[in-house]
C-alpha cells in the first residue's frame, strides 16, 4: 500500500499541473499534449485502484481516440500553430474566483464526509475485477448498455450530419 | 489509501476544468476542458467503486466513457459548423441569441 501511495502522489502532482498547463497555455496544439499526460495520469490511477479494464479502456478511447479527434478539429479549424493571444476571454478572474470557491465547499464537504476512510484493500487487489465488471455489464446494466450502444450510433450520425457540406 | 486522496484529485481536476470552460473563448479549448470534468467525474466512480468493494464503479465509469466519446464527436463538429459559418471559433462573438 505504501508504494501505491507514492505513485499516486507522483502521477497525482503530473496530472494536476499538466492540468493547470490545458487551460492556461496560450498554444492550443500544446493544450491537446498537456491533456494527454492528464488523460494517462486519470488511467494510470485506475490501475493502481485496481480497475485494470478501465484503464486500458481509458488509454483506448481517449488518448488513441479523442486526442486524434481534438488534433483533427485543431487542424480543421486552422489554429495557430504557436502562441495566440486572444484564447482566454476577459472575464477569467471571475472564473477563477468561481473555481475557487468551487474547490473550497467540495474540499470542505468531502473532508466532512469521507475524513480518513480507507479503499476495500479486497477489491483494490482483487485480480478477476475484468471478469466482475463483464458479469455486471451484461447482466445487471444490459439495457443501459444497449442505450449506450444506441447514444453511439446516433452521435455518429448525427456528427456526420451537422458536419456534412452542402 | 484512503477515498479522500481520490476524491480531492477528483476534485481539484473539476475545479481545474470548470475555470477552463469558464474563461476560455476558443471551442476546442472548451471541449478540452469539459473533457477534464469528465475524468474528474471517472476518477470519482472509480474511487467509490474501490470503497465498496464492487465492479459497478467501473461500470458506470465505462459509461461514462462511451458518452464523454459520443460528446466530443458532436461537440467538435457543431465547433466546425460555427467556424465554416462565421471563419472563428471564438465564442464570445457567437451571440446571435443576446438581447
């Protein structure tokens, strides 16, 4: 446990920064990397967690997926490539202010609630979880499942639709 | 390991993403930002997940995946329609609905 808990700290402190660098840098081609680290810190902590399926699903849909479409809607859009002033609107005090406060009342609520409540050491070692979460699936959540299934195909087409030309 | 440890990185992550939303004026950094939300959110299901001892955390997570894929798919190709339509994707000019 100790060693998961110096990984997490490690990974924790490489998300959060590269985080704070997605929505400050002023280079969006930048802003696209600097999530990626942050995309493989959130996988990188479902492993330690013991989640090894969602997190190479993780790494599946997000880095090998989104990122391609973000990089894609970067290039279509015909960003600078390189710094650009005018990224940020005038009103970011206020939305730090918002964030602030934000983090406050959650920080707050969750120490209140969760103070030094421990993980299931069980579950966070358990070695099958791939096989639980497909029993669940496809048992308990069948129907959400084919809702999912079905929310996909319509996002296809209805991407294709809006982003067709005339 | 304790749950809070989980659920304050998920917290500072939602944080992080909702000053993104609020003070960015491009689309795609919007969406970028809105993705950070979501894995705030994954982060959270799997930390709960873990805490009780159950697979639904994933589960859910995993949903959440599915749909956060599904959104960044239609959200990038409304940027491209607003950008073939006005050549910008700043969003404080898109303000067709002010009063």
């Amino acid at each position: 446990m100790v060693a998961q808990n110096i990984f997490f700290a490690i990974i924790a402190l490489a998300m959060v920064a590269s985080a704070v660098r997605v929505v400050t840098t002023k280079n969006i081609l930048h802003a696209a990397l600097y999530l990626v680290v942050v995309l493989a810190g959130v996988a990188a902590q479902f492993i330690i967690t013991g989640a090894e399926f969602t997190g190479v699903t993780q790494v599946l849909v997000y880095i090998g997926a989104v990122i391609v479409l973000f990089l894609f809607g970067i290039m279509l859009t015909r960003a600078r490539i390189g710094r650009e002033e005018h990224v940020d609107g005038e009103r970011r005090w206020i939305a730090g202010v918002v964030a602030l406060i934000l983090f406050a009342v959650m920080t707050y609520a969750l120490v209140d609630a969760f103070d030094t409540e421990a993980l299931d050491a069980q579950a966070v070692l358990e070695p099958q979880s791939t096989q639980m979460v497909s029993d669940a699936i496809f048992h308990d959540y069948l129907i959400p499942f084919e809702a999912v299934s079905f929310l996909l195909l319509a996002a296809l087409i209805g991407a294709i639709v809006v982003a067709r030309r005339e | 390991m304790w749950l809070n440890q989980f659920l304050l990185l998920g917290a500072v992550l939602f944080c992080i993403g909702v000053y993104g939303v609020l003070a960015r004026r491009n689309g795609v950094m919007v969406l970028m930002s809105i993705e950070l939300i979501l894995n705030a959110v994954n982060i959270n299901f799997i930390a709960f997940g873990a805490y009780h001892g159950t697979p639904i955390g994933q589960v859910f997570a995993l949903f959440v995946i599915a749909v956060a894929a599904a959104e960044v798919g239609v959200g990038l190709a409304i940027v491209l329609l607003i950008y073939r339509n006005r050549s910008s994707i700043d969003l404080e000019s898109v303000d067709l609905l002010k009063g």
